[in-house]
C-alpha cells in the first residue's frame, strides 16, 4: 500500500525514536505550525509520486518571488521528513527521494547586509533611556558590544512543567530561563554567562564594554567616578520590563525595540538581530584575529563568523589595494610599459642587446679597413690618369692664338 506524506509527518511526531522529540519547545512549536501548512497542501500525495520536478515545483510555490525564509525553512524540513523515513522507517520511497534531493540545489536569499552600527547602537540607546526605557538601552549594549543573541539577553519564558532550561524563575504557569542574570556579573564586572544556542559558555570583561558600563553607571550599579567596580548587588533578571517588573515576553521587546529604533532614526531593514552582526563586523574591521571573534561570538567555524561580517566592501577593497600598493618599489613601476619577463632576465636582454650592438659596429671598422687599401688605390690610380691626360683643349686655344 502506498504510504502518503501525511501518513509521513504524522509518524515523525509520534515515533518515539524520531528526532521530533529532541527539539527544543519552542522550535517544535515553530515547526508544527509548518508541518500542518505542508500537510495541508501536499498531505494527500503519494510518496511514489514525489519526483525531482515535484520537489522544484513545490519549492517555487513556497518562494513565491522572494519569501526564502519560507522556502528554505519548508526545505529544510521535508529532507528531515525523508531522511526519517529512510533511517527509522527505512521505505524505499524515502531512500529515493532522498537521493534526489542530495544531488538537487534550491535557490537560497541573498547575503544579508544590514547591521547595528555603533553610532545607531548609542542613538537607540539616547532615545530608550530618554523615554524611560533604561531596560531596552542596556539590552541594546550588551547585544551590541558582547555581541549577545536577543535570547541570550533577554531569555525566553517555557511551560513550567518542562525539564528543558532548568528551573528558572517561575511567572504563573511558566519559567523564565536563559537570559542574563546579575549573578553571571562578578565583582570584578566579569560576565560569565553559558548561550542558549549552544551551550557555549561567554566569558567577558564587561570592563571593555563602554556602552554596557555607561548604562550600568545610569541604573548605580556601577562606581560612577575612579576605577571600576559594583557599588550595588542585585538579583535576579537584568533585563526587566518598567511596566512589570518582570523579563520582557520576545515580541514585546521587539516590538518596543522597533518603536525606539524608528524615533533614532534607524532604517526599518535594520533589526534588533542584526545588533550581534554590527558587534562583529566592529571587530573584523578594527583588524582583531578572526579566531579570537570566532570565539568570542561562540561559533564553532569560522564561515559562520564571517557570515556576519558585514562591513563596507568599497573600503575594505581600498585597504588591500593600499596594503598592496605599499609592498612596492617607489618608481619604476607606475606609468611605465615593462616586459613581462622578470627584471634580471630584462637585465641580462638589455645587455646582450648592447653586446650585439658593439660587435655590429666592430664588424663595420673591420671592413672598412679591410677595404681602405684597395679605396686609396683607386684613388691615387684616378689621380695619375688625370694628371697624365694630354690637355687637347689648351692646345687648340694655343693654336688659334
């Protein structure tokens, strides 16, 4: 009996050895809302029936001119449903398909190039604290200057009976877990804090961190006057709500961000995400060691980093073109037409030239004195028959004198 996709999706969410069950929440939530849009559009199709052309026609209809957030994440997603079928279910339909989609290519979105500059960080932060959003502006900094994802900063609230995050703080039915706590903040202003990605753990002297600091100095947490150093201990979230007290909920900080963000005059392409590319991009461009950002923004490679990187390509370009220029010679090089052989084999042409030419020029002294004796004895041959000549001419004048 054929076996259907949606008999597929149902399986991948009920197979206890399915990785469906590995998920973190709120990525299942994310993706249970996809697998129902696909189940709903394809459910009914056999998988004998999926062919490479269906895959690309299925593709088209997710990117519908430019959503490749949509179409990649859909993609993303079905190779995880074969990929089930052929390691758990092991179907020869799912092996099939599989090794299609291994040798196909689907169209993924432009480079992103958009990020949080420092100057559009510190304006965000002008404005928050301005309308009494010292929370938002503080958060801005860490973003930008400890180059923290949005989760990692503001945490993320979870069902409470759920053993994923640890305990957390608990708000109602839910726990708050993975955002800064003023316990990751040690006297000496070291912020030690483990990412909610990858469980990676931050280590950083928040002493370095100008705009953190500042912000810290607004709320007297921090000495505001001579060295460094907490003057108050607080407990708890550091990112809280004015209105509530308590941590934000992720699309309400977003949308407040938004609205600060629009009032500092920050483009409407530039989001909150985009903090931690501008913090790395910062880096690349005041020429610290790749592998030092690498580890500081907590990637395991370093092409991930450098999707992040985003900078000014025009002045980037001129800065090895400059570093190139200044590795050579001062003159000789710039306006002039030179040989394409290297300069001691133009060094040893030219000097063969100019053997050749003093060999040519001693041939010509040869001949001519090889030839000089005969000349001279023509020429003194000529003389003679001249001076011998009768002078008939003078005779007759004499003779009709």
């Amino acid at each position: 009996m054929a076996v259907k996709l949606r008999k597929l999706i149902r399986r991948y969410q009920t197979d206890q050895l399915s990785g469906w069950h590995k998920l973190r929440y709120a990525t299942r939530q994310n993706q249970r809302n996809l697998l129902r849009q696909i189940e709903r559009r394809y459910g009914r199709v056999k998988l004998s029936r999926i062919k490479g052309r269906t895959l690309l026609k299925w593709h088209a209809q997710w990117l519908d001119g430019t959503k490749y957030s949509a179409a990649r994440a859909f993609t993303k997603k079905i190779r995880v449903l074969f990929g089930f079928g052929l390691t758990i279910l092991d179907d020869e339909d799912c092996k099939r398909i599989r090794h299609v989609m291994s040798a196909m290519r689907f169209p993924g979105a432009p480079r992103r190039k958009q990020r949080v500059t420092a100057e559009q960080a510190a304006s965000i932060r002008s404005v928050a604290w301005r309308i009494g959003r010292g929370s938002v502006a503080l958060a801005q900094a860490f973003q930008f200057e400890v180059m923290l994802r949005q989760k990692d900063t503001i945490g993320e609230y979870l069902p409470r009976k759920l053993a994923e995050g640890g305990h957390g703080l608990e708000v109602g039915d839910e726990k708050w877990v993975r955002g800064l706590l003023w316990s990751e903040i040690d006297d000496d202003l070291i912020l030690r804090h483990q990412t909610s990605k990858t469980n990676k753990p931050v280590v950083v002297d928040l002493k370095l961190a100008p705009m953190v600091i500042a912000d810290l100095r607004r709320l007297g947490v921090v000495s505001k006057r001579g060295k460094f150093r907490l003057v108050q201990r607080l407990s708890g979230p550091v990112i809280v709500s004015e209105t509530t007290g308590l941590p934000y909920l992720a699309f309400e900080f977003r949308r407040l961000w938004r609205a600060i963000a629009r009032d500092a005059g920050v483009p409407d392409n530039v989001f909150n995400m985009d903090s931690r590319a501008g913090g790395i991009t910062e880096a690349f461009d005041a020429g610290a060691a790749p592998d030092f950002i690498r580890s500081a923004a907590t990637h395991s490679e370093l092409a991930t980093t450098q999707g992040y990187n985003r900078g000014d390509e025009l002045a980037r370009s001129r800065n090895v073109a400059a570093a190139r220029i200044a590795t050579r010679p001062a003159t000789g090089l710039i306006g002039t037409t030179t040989s394409r052989r290297p300069p001691k084999e133009r060094a040893r042409g030219g000097h063969r030239k100019n053997e050749i030419g003093r060999d040519r020029r001693k041939s010509r002294q040869r001949h001519s004195a090889h030839d000089a004796g005969p000349r001279q004895a023509r020429a003194r041959h000529s003389g003679r028959d001249h001076d011998q000549r009768p002078h008939t001419a003078g005779k007759d004048r004499r003779s009709f004198g």
